[in-house]
C-alpha cells in the first residue's frame, strides 16, 4: 500500500475493516428496526456526496407518521400538510357536500321569493300599482334561483374529479416520501454519529404520539372541509371572542395614527401591512385552528 494513501480508503485493510464494522455497529444502534436494510441503503447513499434515491416502502406506506416516528419532523410537517390536502380533496370529492354554500343561497333566496309572492298577491287583491314592479322582482329571484341551482349541480358533478385529484397528489406525495426517506434518515445517523442525544431508534411511545398527531390533524381538516360547519370546535377558537376584539381595536387605531401623522410614507405602511393581516386573517379563520396550532408548535 502507498504510504500517501489513506488506510480507510483500501477497503480491504485493518484499518477499514474495522471501520466498517463500527459503522454497522453504529446503524444498528441508530435504527435498531430492520438494520441489514439500512446498512446496505445507508452505505450506497454515503459512497455519493449528492442526493441517492432509494425506495422505502414502510416511510411511503406511512408517509409522515413514519417520519414524525423517526425524529425527522422538519421533513414530516411538510408531507403532512400535502396529504392533508390530498385527503382533504378526497373526502370532499366522494363525500362532502360540494353544492351546501349553493344550496344555501338558494334557500335565503327562497324565503324572499315567498315574501314578494305574497306582496304580489296581495298587490293583485288590491289593484296596486306596484303589480309590474312585484312581478319583475318574483322573475328576477325565480331566474337567479334557477342559475344557482344548475351551479348546484354542476358542484356536485365534479366529486370524482376533485377526488381524483386528491388521489394523484396523495400518490405522488407517497412517492416523494419513499424515496427521500433513507436520504433524510441517513444524514440525520450522520448528525447523531457527532451528538449521540440526538434520538434514535424508533421507541413504541414515538409510534403512538407520531401516530395520534397525525390522525388528529388530518381528521380535523377533512371535517371541517368536507363537512364545513358540522363541528363547531374546529371553526371557532375556544377563547374569548374580546380578546380577538380589544386586539384588532387597537391595531386599527395605532393603523388611525399613523395615517393621520405620517401622511404619504404610513399610507404605503399601512397599506402593506393591512395587506399581509388580511392574507394571515384568511389563511386562519378558513383553516382549522386546532391544524394551525400544531404547526405552530
């Protein structure tokens, strides 16, 4: 052998031999589940210093459970979220009601209906002028009824489609966690090797909380989308509804003082940050505030 060259890079010495059996020793340790796998994944990922696609079908199976499972939350709170909206769109497509908000509409617009028939009515007992204007209105609110009811319906036509594409992002989604995984978990041995604190294995009670956080945060999304108003829990934030109040007062008057002192540059201030409260305003009260709380955790 060179005396220049590295005894770890000649496999077949002491020195490697030795060094491979400490790693091995060392993937054991870290996984403890499965351990000839990952030693043959973890040792053709760290032979390329880029990215190494392999296929584990467990952390596709389970995606981010799997994942959560493992310690590797900066990559599970991500798939969360895209098979959150995947199963969101299945359970919208195959069994929530698409055409409620249309339905709805239809019903408030129902109820005016009858009060102008009656005014008709009585317009027409009566002899009133009123009678063209009364007819005009019921024409008008029969129409818009109708418009809205084929809306309705064309809602609700498009369950298999919308099921459907939450289907494909769902696959795609499982494909991505598949072959990422051992990637993720390899680099995450390669810390761990430097900070034995960092966990490892895969103890039952990380199984069961990974699990559970999971389920809990899917669930709550598919009902309150697929079934929007059926749980009020999930829509209305279990505080004091002044809190909220007394909050956006005072923003609103520190808004009022800085337009009417700082002229020209707060206006454009204003106008930004009232744009960025109404995008956050959105994105929170349409979303679940058990989901947005967990991820804010």
């Amino acid at each position: 052998m060179n005396n220049n060259e590295n005894p770890l890079d000649a496999k077949d010495s002491e020195a490697a031999l030795a060094y491979a059996a400490e790693r091995r020793d060392n993937i054991r340790e870290f996984v403890r589940t499965n351990p000839d796998y990952y030693i043959s994944q973890f040792d053709n990922i760290g032979e390329n210093a880029n990215f190494t696609p392999t296929l584990n079908i467990m952390a596709g199976i389970f995606g981010p459970i799997w994942y959560g499972a493992r310690g590797l939350w900066s990559w599970a709170l991500p798939f969360l979220i895209l098979e959150m909206l995947a199963f969101v769109q299945i359970f919208r497509g195959l069994f929530g009601d698409l055409a409620a908000e249309a339905f709805a509409r239809i019903a408030s617009i129902e109820n005016t209906l009858d009060l102008r028939r009656q005014q008709l009515a009585a317009a027409l007992e009566s002899g009133s002028s009123k009678v063209d204007v009364y007819k005009r209105t019921v024409d008008a609110l029969e129409a818009a009824i109708g418009g809205i009811r084929e809306e309705a319906v064309a809602l609700s036509e498009q369950g298999v489609t919308i099921a459907l594409i939450g289907l494909s992002i769902l696959i795609i989604s499982k494909c991505i966690q598949a072959i990422v995984a051992n990637w993720a978990l390899e680099a995450r041995f390669s810390d761990w090797l430097s900070d034995r604190t960092i966990r490892s294995s895969l103890p039952v009670s990380n199984i069961i909380f990974s699990a559970l956080f999971v389920i809990l945060i899917i669930a709550a999304a598919v009902f309150h989308y697929s079934f929007p108003g059926k749980i009020v829990i999930l829509s209305n934030f279990p505080t004091n509804p002044e809190y909220r109040l007394f909050s956006i007062a005072k923003v609103e008057a520190f808004f009022s003082f800085c337009v009417a002192n700082g002229e020209v540059v707060f206006d454009f201030i204003t106008y930004g940050i009232r744009l960025i409260l109404d995008a956050l305003e959105l994105a929170f009260v349409t979303t679940p505030w058990i989901v947005i709380a967990s991820l804010i955790v």
